[in-house]
C-alpha cells in the first residue's frame, strides 16, 4: 500500500464552489481505477473547522505502484496540472490499513495527521506505534477506515482516517469529503504491513 496527497491552496477569497463542482463532474472518473484503493476528495474552507486556508487535497491509498504510476503519468493527473498548476504531491510507504466500525457508511469528513519521527527513537518502536494508533482510531465511534503510512525520506508518519460524522476525536485537521473512489477498497491489506 502506498498512501499519496497533493495540495492545492488558493486565496482567502476564493469561491470554493469551483473546487466542488469540479469534483462532482469529474470525481467518478477514479471510481473503477485499477490499483487504487481509496480516493477521498477533500477540501478545506478557510475558517471552517479550524482551517486557516482553502485548500483542495485529495488523499490516496494505492494497491499497486502500476496503479498511482498510471494515474500520474499516464494523463489522469495531467488534467489536474492543466487547471491548478502542479503540486508536489507528498507520498508515504504504508505501514497499516484497518476498517472502522462504520465501514460502509458515506464518509462526511477526513483527518490527516502527521508527525515527525523522534530521532532518538527505535524505528520499530515508531512504527509499531504508528500501527497501534491506526488500531485505536478504527475503534472509534464513526470510523469509516484508518491509513498509517510512513515518509523515510523525511522521517514523518501520517494518520489518515474517514468518518460518517462531522465531530471524530481523532487529532488532525479535518476536511470535507467530497467523493470517495474506491474501486479496490476492499483488496487492501489489513494489518501492519511487515
């Protein structure tokens, strides 16, 4: 599994409505892609949730490496270039993948939480602890599926979690889910991954 996100930031004073009705007319376009797990279409609004800016940024749990390459190579992304510019897009290596106890439900927000590895620490220990804190997460009220992967290049852990509620209690900022694509939700691996 790998997990994948770009971000997009524009003004303050941008209307927001470009980046749903984009999404509502192009969103399904991932929804039978080969390889990709989940696609979670989000958006944040600047003062809403805490959110200091508007930001589109949609977040990825890939099966298959064949799959992300497709779509970011192969024209898919391109689109997204065409219209907005291109992002960095942030990837991380996968560490685990749980389902919540609301495992399909319509997920209504997302939380990403990212945190740097400590450097006097074990990288087991870490990395045990990121799987551990996935487990947690699932088990709360509104969990829909929890993501942990892991950025060795810059040592930073990220939790990336669905819910059917707009209140998890789950740290993090919090988006708006827009769409979910998730043509191969259900092949993705449960557990820790090694």
């Amino acid at each position: 599994m790998h997990a994948m996100q770009y971000e997009i930031t524009f003004p303050a004073d941008y209307d927001m409505t470009v980046v749903r009705d984009r999404v509502d007319r192009i969103g399904h376009r991932l929804d039978a892609w080969d390889g990709l797990g989940i696609k979670a279409y989000l958006m944040r609004e600047r003062g809403v949730d805490g959110s200091p800016v508007n930001q589109y940024a949609p977040f990825y749990l890939w099966n298959t490496t064949e799959g992300m390459n497709s779509f970011l190579w192969g024209g898919a992304f391109q689109g997204l270039v065409n219209d907005f510019g291109r992002p960095v897009v942030q990837h991380w290596t996968g560490l685990a993948y749980e389902e919540g106890g609301a495992a399909g439900s319509p997920a209504k927000v997302a939380v990403r939480r990212r945190r740097a590895v400590d450097e006097g620490l074990e990288l087991s220990e870490a990395m045990e602890g990121a799987v551990r804190e996935a487990g947690r997460l699932a088990a709360l009220d509104g969990a829909v599926c929890v993501g942990a992967a892991v950025d060795p290049r810059h040592w930073e852990v990220v939790h990336f979690s669905l819910w059917e509620h707009d209140s998890p209690k789950a740290p993090g900022e919090v988006f708006q889910v827009l769409h979910v694509s998730e043509p191969e939700r259900d092949r993705l691996p449960r557990g820790r991954r090694w």
